[in-house]
C-alpha cells in the first residue's frame, strides 16, 4: 500500500488540529469526577489554551530534527532536564532520577507513583506521525519515549496509542485501528482489559455513560478524584477507589471511548471524550488527533477549528534560542512532515522525480521493516521481546557495538547483599572483536567472578553477532546510598573506549 504526499500531508495536520482541538475541549474538565452533555468549547476564547500534552512533543521534535532517527531514551532523558520546567508527578520523578544519575528506563520506574499514569500516552501523536502507517516503527519510538518518565500501564499506553494513530494513516476502519494498537501490548495489563471493557460495551448496545460507568470498574483510575466530582454531579457509589496514580488504563479507554461513541463524527467525538472528565484534555486530544488523522485537515469541519486561531501557547517548557519550537499548528505540522523521510528510510519514502519536494511512503510489514531500519540491531523480530526489557534493562548505542546492562530487580540494593548484572553485546561491525571488560568499583564491592575479563563476539552475520556474560556485584558495609560503578569495554585492536556508568542505589 502506497500513501501520497497530499493525503499524508493532510492527515498529518489533520493529527495536529485534531489534537489541538480535544486538548482544549477537554482543558476545563481536567482532574474532575464526573459525566456531562457537552456541546462546545467552554471557553470564552478557545484560542491559543495552553497545552501541556503538546508541549513535551515541541520539545522532542526539536531532538528529532537533530538526532533523526537515532534519537533515544538517553537523549529523550537529557532534553527532559534541559528544557521541561514543570516537576509535577511522573514528569518530576523522572526528572529526579534522572538527576540521580539513574537512566531510562530505570528513571520511569523506580520511586514513581505516577509510573501508571497519563503522561506518556499524551505524546503518540509525533511518533504516529514521523512512522505513518508503520506502526512497527512508531512503537520502538514510544518505548523509548515512554520509559524516561514512565513504566508498566504508562509505557504501554503510548505504545498502544502510537501504533493506533501510525496505523490510522493507512486503515480509516476504528475497530480495525484499535485491534491493530492492542497487538503490541500484554493481553492482560489494564490498556488492554480498558480499551476491551469500551468494545464490548459498544457491541452490547449500551450507552456512552453506561460504557464510561463500565470503564471506571474495570479499571478504576485517581485522576477524577484529584478535584472531586464537577459541580452538579452526583457522588457515584459504584465506582470502586483506585490506587494513586494508576491512571493511564482508564484515561486511554476513555479516549477510546470516544472514538467508538463518536462514530466518525468530529465534534460528537471531542464532547463525548471530554464528557468523561478524568484527564479530559488528554483523552479528547488523544481522540481527536486519531480521527483527525483518518479524516484528514481537509474533512475537519470549520465550527471546530476556525475558532482555534494558529498561535501555539506552552506553558511547561524553558524557552531559549536552541529551542526554536514551532509557533504555529501549520509550522508544526510541516516541521514534522519534513522529518518523516529521514524517520522512514530510503526503502519505504519514494520522492517524485520531478518533485523533490512531493514524496509517498509505504506501508511495509514488520519483517521488511527490520530488515532496513536502525532497530534492527536490537537483535528481536517480536517487540514483545523488547517491551519485556523495561524496566530493569538499559540499552547504550555504539559505533562498533551495542550493550544492554541487565540490573536483576532494579538497581536498588541492600548492604551485605548480592546482585546479578548481565551484559549483553551485539556486533555492529562485519569483523569479530574481542571485548576486554573492566569494572571500576568503590570500596566494599567485589565483583565476581572477576573484575576484568574477555569475551570474544562474532562478526555481524547469521544472527551469531550476540554475546553475553554475568557479574555478581557482592556488598559488604556499605555506609552510602548511592553507588557510582563504571564499566570500561575495549575492542582489541580499536582507538574507541565505551564507559558506562552502573548506578546501584543502597537501601
């Protein structure tokens, strides 16, 4: 299947004015409790509302215009710290931990009450965009995305809703969308019971209401309790209390919800999303976006978009001259549109010869995908291999050689303790490298079962260029909380030295 420029272009701005719209819709229903008829925007001016679920992707488009498609966790982390203002709940924990020297994706997890939470799924839109129609790809951007601030229900809610909204530039039936984005997650987390509970209320005829009651018991969430129920409504005594922060399971249903309830009607989509409450502005722009891009700009009607004006407003970002956000909701769209062949590669972006400027993208299965794409050298065709690493794996690039540090259950350890660190290699190179393996350590580590050691690792062919090896860290008295270890690894014959820094956090 080919995409042409024009319907690309198109849907891309379509995703943008639809995300525009659902924030803003849904921005003064945010943290509230309760179920309202919706008919319009609520405010005033319903231009240039402040939005935080688009803040963060301004942000990670300006990595992406520098990194293209290398852009990693690690990246994503640093950009975190240098250009995101706000320390509220997920965004502050990651922060902090990373901070702390503590990487992606143990920065999502440890310490995080909101590791479950929204603020991942809020950011599908620019990886749905940069990878459109190849879900395949925009889930390992989500991943990597996901886990600087985010883990477990948080991380596979933007890979849900990234493949959803990569594959609705290819696909315009929902039902097809939604069972396409629930391929790539456990069949058993809550994003999975959530976004099922909506289906299975639809097709038993039951009410937009009745499906939101459903919702809420099936995967009981905290956000509406943040400001209690909205004036006017009544306390519902059938909906079960949540455990804090467990949020992003019921707000990604709802968003679904919506879609389903809206039955391809823009504004019927956005009032029944916002209609939910919750984390309104998030669930409305999730759906929004998702039917602006099956619809495209061009089908989105004007009562719902003229009143929006072009102007980009942040709120939560540290502006400087590196920065350069996009201002307008057309600069960001074609900023993005730019980018998607550099994302794409050479295999699936065909340009015009006559048109350098017009190209079209294909639609490519996940086997073709992994043959080309920079990915490919994470070793697995099955992203549920991948998706199994988070939390305790962290994965470091390199020009001859890929490492994954394995921290057994996390990084956090007691005194007079033990723990396994496995590492685990993947050649990038057409030669075979020995690597020479040197741990630096503190006072009152051992490292078992030596410090410094070889491992030979064959050449990039035939799927033998992995090897792996494991290390007992053994504690004595340790009178510190924190533990800065490092790896030295060489290739014999190489100029290069790879450092990584191994944090272990003492109980």
């Amino acid at each position: 299947m080919k995409i042409p420029y024009n319907v690309l272009r198109d849907k891309v701005f379509g995703c943008w004015w639809g995300k525009t719209a659902g924030g803003t819709i849904g921005a003064p229903f945010e943290c509230y409790r309760g179920c309202l008829e919706i008919g319009f925007y609520m405010q005033e001016d319903p231009s240039g509302v402040p939005n935080d679920d688009l803040d963060i992707q301004l942000m990670i488009l300006r990595a992406a215009e520098k990194y293209g498609k290398y852009t990693d966790s690690h990246i994503l982390g640093e950009y975190w710290l240098n250009y995101v203002s706000t320390s509220m709940s997920e965004y502050g924990a990651g922060k902090n931990n990373l901070r702390n020297q503590i990487p992606p994706p143990l920065s999502g997890n440890f310490n995080n009450l909101n590791k479950n939470s929204c603020g991942a799924f809020i950011r599908s839109e620019i990886w749905a965009c940069l990878c459109a129609g190849n879900p395949d790809l925009a889930v390992r951007y989500a991943l990597e995305d996901a886990q600087v601030d985010h883990s477990c229900e948080g991380v596979y809610g933007e890979i849900f809703c990234a493949a959803v909204q990569s594959y609705a530039f290819a696909e315009s039936d929902i039902e097809k969308i939604l069972e396409k984005g629930l391929t790539y997650i456990p069949s058993e987390c809550g994003i999975s019971r959530g976004v099922r509970c909506v289906i299975e209320s639809y097709k038993a005829g039951k009410t937009w209401k009745e499906a939101r009651k459903a919702v809420l018991k099936t995967v009981p969430g905290s956000f509406g309790n943040i400001k209690g129920y909205y004036p006017g409504q009544t306390p519902e005594d059938d909906i079960p209390a949540a455990e804090h922060g467990y949020d992003a399971p019921s707000n990604v249903a709802i968003g679904v919800l919506g879609l389903i309830y809206g039955e391809g009607d823009f504004g019927k989509t956005l009032c029944i999303s916002a209609g939910c409450m919750e984390d309104a502005d998030c669930t409305a722009g999730f759906a929004g976006a998702t039917l602006g891009i099956i619809k495209g700009y061009s089908n989105l009607p004007e009562k719902w978009i003229k009143p929006l004006g072009e102007k980009i407003v942040t709120w939560c970002l540290r502006i400087d001259s590196d920065l350069r956000l996009p201002k307008t909701v057309g600069e960001l769209s074609e900023r993005v549109i730019n980018l998607i062949p550099s994302f794409l590669g050479a295999d699936i972006v065909s340009f015009s010869a006559e048109d350098k400027n017009n190209f079209e993208i294909s639609v490519i299965d996940r086997s073709q995908f992994l043959k080309q794409h920079i990915f490919k050298q994470i070793g697995e065709g099955d992203f549920s291999q991948l998706l199994a690493r988070v939390p305790n794996t962290v994965r470091y690039s390199g020009i001859l050689f890929d490492t994954y540090v394995e921290y057994e259950n996390g990084a956090v350890m007691n005194a007079n303790s033990s723990k396994k660190i496995k590492l685990k290699f993947y050649n990038n190179i057409w030669d075979q490298q020995w690597l020479e393996i040197q741990w630096h350590t503190e006072e009152g580590v051992t490292v078992n079962p030596n410090p410094s050691l070889w491992v030979n690792l064959d050449q990039k062919h035939g799927g033998v260029n992995v090897a792996q090896t494991e290390f007992e860290i053994v504690l004595g008295e340790i009178k510190k909380s924190k533990l800065n270890l490092s790896l030295e690894i060489t290739s014999n014959g190489r100029y290069t030295k790879t450092f990584i820094p191994v944090v272990l956090l003492i109980n």
